[in-house]
C-alpha cells in the first residue's frame, strides 16, 4: 500500500494516446482528394472518417480513457560562466520616435484640401500643354472608376463630360483627405526636416508604391498616367499640405505626461533635447 501511495503522488493523471485522430485527418484527406481524382477515394476516405470516429468516441465516451505516468523529481541548478552581464545605456528620451506633441485631425483635413487644390495646379498644365484641354487630367482620374471609359481615345477625355467632373471631384476629394490625415498623424514623428519629409520623401514613396500597383488598381490609369508630371504633382501636394499642417497648433499627447515634472515643466532642458551632463573633478560636480 506505501508503494502505491508513492507511485500516485509522483504521476501525473494524462489522457490515454489514440491514434485516431490521425486516422481520421487521413479519411478527411481522401474524401477532398477523391474530389478531384476518384470516387473510390473518396469512398475510401468515408470509411476511415467513419471508423475513427467511432474509436474515438469509444475513447472518450463514457468515461474518457486515462492514464498515470510516472515522474522523478529533479533538481536542475541554472548557472553561467559569465560574472556580469553586459547591459545598454538607457537614455530616458530615447522613445523619440513617439511623439509627445500631435495635431488635431482637422489640421490633417485643412491640409489634405490645400495640397488637394496645389496639385491641380501640375495636373492643368499637364492637360493645356500636351492635350490642349483643361478636362483631360481630370477626365483620366474618373476613367479609373469608369469601365465604359477603357477604350476610349484621348480626343474624348480631352472633352468636357459632367459626369467626369463629379467623379474625378469625389475621388480628389476623398484622396486628399485621406493622405492628408496621413500627413497630419506622420509630421510629428519627424520634427528635425518636417518639409523635406512631406515635400519629398512622402511622395516619392507614395509614387513608387502607386507606380508597382497601379496595375492591379487601375489597368486605365497604368496604360495612360504620365509619370513625369504625377510625381510633381504629388510633391506639390506634399510642400503645400506639410507647410499647413505645420502652421497648425499642436497638442499634448498621453505620452507628455509620463515624462518627469522637470522636463515638463520646462526646468531640466527643452524636451526631446538630450541633457547635458556636468563632468566630475576632485570629487565634486
């Protein structure tokens, strides 16, 4: 009776091991690969689901089937040859990445609707220069969500059509604002060279995703774009929309207030500056 008061106190109750669950991964298998092959496959496969599942139930109905292993208790002592350990410098404004200043999202809409108006500016001279119309620009923004508009010729989108207008206004619309919401969110995190990052950056990385993908997007637009003058207008879009979205006021974000009193308060250095640190000599600072 001692020996098996000890041989229960050192197992552990786990269930019993069955083998039909593979079995009947294996049936599943032949009945979806006789869809394709053979209905004796899938046959086949029908009778081991069937008999699986019924062992299986077996095993667990009525009474689930168990089992005891044993164990041994042992003691593992962790060590390391290391004496030290080798830790980084941590700067407390090291998480400048997180911006503790933001805008509004107004301020993204303004400036979504003022780099939206800029970048017509490329795109009419794009149309008086080499179509001489002022609708073909437009004409071709709204061709992308036109089917009926595929095949025709640049004579026709260099017309006026109502219908281009509103649908070439809306998708305008929507894009800029969207982009410039980006803008208004993107800028803080970037405070040294905030113009160089909307004016030039931004949009040249928004023109080579766009330019791999317009393909998929808009077989149209991909066929008839000009590249040469969409990345200017897209710069245009960005120097105007990062100028408005920087002359906006910001406002404090929940990460302004988990830095120390100091450094809010203004009284150990400007923030997101690193602090300068006195030297030691003869024992005193």
């Amino acid at each position: 009776m001692e020996h098996e008061s000890n041989t229960e106190h050192n197992a552990v109750h786990m269930p019993a091991p069955t083998v039909w669950p593979m079995v009947l991964a294996l049936g599943l298998t032949l009945i979806i690969t006789g869809m394709v092959t053979s209905a004796a496959i899938s046959a086949l496969g029908l009778l081991l689901s069937l008999a699986a599942a019924l062992g299986w139930f077996r095993e667990v109905l009525p009474v689930e089937a168990h089992l005891m292993v044993e164990t041994h208790d042992e003691e593992i002592e962790i060590s390391s040859a290391r004496k030290s350990i080798d830790r980084l410098p941590i700067d407390p404004l090291h998480r400048k990445m997180v911006p503790i200043e933001t805008f509004r999202v107004t301020t993204g809409l303004k400036g979504g609707i003022a780099g939206g108006i800029a970048m017509i500016v490329p795109a009419t001279a794009f149309s008086l220069l080499k179509y001489h119309s002022l609708w073909y620009a437009m004409n071709l923004m709204a061709a992308g969500g036109f089917v009926s508009w595929a095949g025709q010729s640049n004579e026709f989108l260099a017309q006026f059509h109502l219908q281009g207008l509103l649908a070439a206004l809306i998708i305008h619309t929507i894009a800029s604002l969207l982009v410039g919401l980006l803008y208004g969110a993107m800028l803080p995190m970037f405070p040294r060279w905030p113009i160089l990052t909307a004016g030039f950056l931004a949009p040249l990385i928004w023109t080579g995703l766009l330019r791999s993908t317009l393909a998929i997007i808009s077989p149209v637009l991909n066929e008839r774009i000009n590249w040469f003058w969409f990345i200017p207008s897209q710069i245009a879009f960005g120097l105007v929309t990062g100028y408005v979205v920087n002359l906006q006021a910001r406002v404090r974000t929940p990460q302004f207030q988990a830095l120390p009193f100091a450094l809010r308060a203004g009284l150990h250095g400007a923030i997101g500056e690193p602090v300068e640190k006195t030297s030691k000599k003869d024992g005193q600072e």
